[in-house]
C-alpha cells in the first residue's frame, strides 16, 4: 500500500502506464500464463458445494466495503490520469466510481448470492428399451472477457464466472487499470481465499495495450470462449479476430436505445421516459434515437426540446448527416446528444428500429392497445417495450443479478442479459432407468 493508500500492485502499474504496450509476443506470454493458471482451478471449482460459492459473492460484498477506500484512491488516480489523456464526460462517467456505486455493487451481490443455484441435471424424457435421457449442466471451464474502461464490470463479471463454477481470465480497457487491479488485489482474491475456493479462478490480463486483447482471443485451447463488450468497431474486430482462431464469442458491440412516442402517446408519461432514459450518456441502453408520429410533432418538438435543455443534451433534427442509428455514447464530445426523427406509425418505427439501429432495444410510448401490439409484433430486436424505458434492459433490473454484458446476436444462444444461467454448456446423458 502506497501513502496515498493506493495498493502497491495498482501503483506499480501506473509507473508504467504511459509507456509503450506492451509488444504481441509479450501479451500471448502474459495471456497464456492466467489461462493456465485459471485452468488449474477447473476441476475444484466444477465439484464446489452452492453454498460454498455463495459465501464467496458474501465475502466479495464484504471486501468492497472494507477495502472501499483502497478502491477509491486507485479510481481517483485512474480519473486523474483519464482527465489528462482528454477523457470526459460520459466516458468519464462510466470509469467513475464512488461510495454509492461501491455500495450498489455489494448490494447486487448480497442479492446475487440468495438467488437459487440452477439444478446441475434434470431428466428429460424416458427412451425405449428402459433407458432415460438426462440433460446435464457443465461449466465452460475458463472464459474470457474483454470489457471497456468500468470498474464495476470487474465484478459483475467474476461474480457471474463464480456463480457459474466457471473460472476468468477478464482484460479491462487501460483507463480503468489501477481500478480493475485494485478489485482483484484488495477485494475478489482475499474474499475467495476466504470462502475457501483458489483466488487464481479469476485473473486480471496486467498487460496495457491492444495487444492483450488480442492475446485473450487466440487460445482456442485454454479459453474457448470469450465474452466482448465495448465500442463497435474495435468489438467486431476482437470477433472476427476470435472466429480465424476457432475462439467462440458472445459479443456486446452496438448499442443504442430507441424511443418511439405515438399519436396516442400522453405527452407527461413520454416527457418521463425521455429524462430517464437519460440518466446515464454512456451506457449502451441510453435514448439514442426518438422518433415522434407527425401528429405530434409540432406539439411535442418545443416541449423535448426544453428538456433537454435542461438535460443539458442536444437535439439532432432532420436533415441529418449522420446514419439515424448513429450511436451517440460512442462519439467523444458529442455523447450528450440525441437523434430525433418523424416515424408514421407504429409499423414504421419499428421497422426504422429494426433497419436503422443496433436491435439492442426500443420503446413505444402510447395509450392505444392496437398501436403498441403493432409496434411489439413488428419490432425484432433484444429487448422491446411499452411505456417503459430501455434502461431497464439489465440484467440486475430484470433478473435481479448482475449481467457480463447484453447479447444482441439474431442467432439461436443467449440473447439479451447474459448471467450466470447462460455460462454452462449442456451435455446429454442417456442411462438405464
């Protein structure tokens, strides 16, 4: 620990920070080395009693806590250096951590702990000749994830891989290093030591730079399995990276909520649901584009326009430069923005939704049973509703736990919330009766 109570392990990293990344070869060592380090922890993971891996989230939400201040000095010292780099505002927001968030984040965990583990096998019909068919659950083994600068993914991310009985090898963006190193010292491997389980299940890639991610997606043979999550291009790139080394993904790319308010849209419901769709610029299920029915735009164009002045987001109106879909939380500087065009009807919006945007969600704000029927059946993407906001596309907000990222894949698979209940693969086991 440092005088500045940052822990000597995050203050090592940030003397070298600013030097070069580090080269291919160096990241293919360093990746490789937790993986095996991961792998060895397999076998004793896979046989953990429930219970055993519950008190291990415990002593996670009790770690955060008693090490909270470690925690903090490290994120302070990763805000200070992403301030100097040019890094604000949301992207700032999302590396940000502080007593509230600190304090959310045990509390997904205390409640993560008391949701019932799934049944490890279940029958699934009887066969001829006396013999029955059983499915059974079988952790991945290691899995990778690659996620953006935010500390507390760190955790929604072990979490899950403990749940699971799934050992991680996690690589975070640079920003967020001194946070995420801080997380795994002070806070994961002394609460997994505690419970009993080996600390080396989850590893944290120290490596900066590009290279470590690409690293993580190239050992087909230790990690089979990569979770990504972060901006577009950079994502797309991991994944076709992943596909040439036979790697499998569940990739978080694009983002990019949808808002649509109808003629029998009522006018304080859709002011409501714009401003909490707002509430954070840089997640991906933020209000990106809102389209409004021509009946109500002169009415309702002065009134969005007020709030967002007060939201302190600018307006983006027809004619526009730019794709409808373009997904603002990845646009530096120009996060507080929002795109707003007409649809005419509800068979329209949705059809903008699905060609226009990532599918990650879309909302239909409306007091008609017929327009928001419409809207739902032609809508195909994650996560669709009515009168409700595209911030509740969570895992924590809709399953109660936390989430590795929001799959919005239009293949057979996980989709929408990944969480612990998708990390397992199933194996078909035929015996006699």
């Amino acid at each position: 620990m440092t005088a500045d109570g940052i822990p000597a392990s995050a203050a090592a990293y940030g003397a070298s920070a600013d030097s070069a990344s580090a080269d291919g070869a160096d990241a293919d060592k360093a990746v490789e080395a937790a993986a095996r380090a991961a792998r060895a922890t397999v076998a004793d993971l896979a046989a953990a009693p429930d219970e055993q891996l519950d008190d291990a989230l415990r002593a996670i939400a009790d770690q955060l806590g008693s090490r909270a201040d470690a925690v903090l000095a490290a994120n302070e010292a990763d805000i200070a250096a992403a301030r100097s780099d040019g890094i604000r505002d949301a992207l700032l927001d999302r590396l940000r951590l502080d007593p509230a968030r600190i304090e959310a984040i045990a509390g997904q965990l205390w409640a993560l702990a008391e949701v019932p583990a799934e049944p490890s096998r279940q029958t699934i019909r009887e066969l001829p000749d006396g013999l029955v068919l059983t499915e059974y659950r079988r952790p991945v083994g290691v899995i990778g994830a690659n996620f953006e600068a935010r500390p507390n993914v760190v955790v929604d991310i072990a979490s899950q891989f403990v749940k699971s009985r799934n050992a991680g090898v996690l690589r975070t963006g640079s920003a967020a290093i001194r946070s995420a190193i801080a997380l795994a010292d002070e806070v994961i491997a002394p609460a997994l030591t505690t419970a009993g389980l080996d600390p080396a299940m989850i590893q944290l890639v120290r490596a900066p730079g590009l290279d470590s991610a690409r690293a993580l997606v190239r050992q087909p043979g230790l990690i089979p399995l990569v979770i990504l999550r972060g901006s577009g291009d950079s994502t797309r790139a991991l994944a076709a990276e992943a596909a040439s080394h036979g790697v499998r993904t569940m990739a978080h790319a694009d983002g990019g909520a949808v808002l649509y308010l109808d003629a029998a849209a009522e006018g304080a419901m859709a002011e409501e649901l714009i401003e909490a769709s707002l509430d954070r610029l840089g997640v991906c299920n933020r209000l990106n584009l809102l389209l409004v029915h021509p009946e109500r735009w002169e009415e309702m164009l002065p009134r969005i326009r007020g709030l967002l002045a007060r939201l302190g987001i600018s307006m983006s109106l027809p004619p526009h430069t730019h794709p409808l879909g373009h997904e603002w939380a990845l646009d530096p500087g120009h996060e507080p923005t929002v795109t707003i065009a007409p649809a005419d009807g509800p068979r329209a919006a949705a059809l903008l939704a699905n060609e226009e945007t990532s599918g990650l969600a879309a909302a239909i704000v409306t007091e008609d049973d017929a327009a928001a029927a419409e809207f739902l059946g032609v809508y195909a993407g994650t996560g669709a509703f009515w009168n409700a906001s595209t911030r509740l596309l969570d895992g924590f907000k809709l399953f109660s736990v936390p989430e590795t990222g929001i799959n919005i894949d239009a293949v057979p698979g996980p989709r929408g919330p990944v969480t612990f209940r998708d990390l397992y693969l199933r194996q078909f086991v035929v015996t006699p009766g």
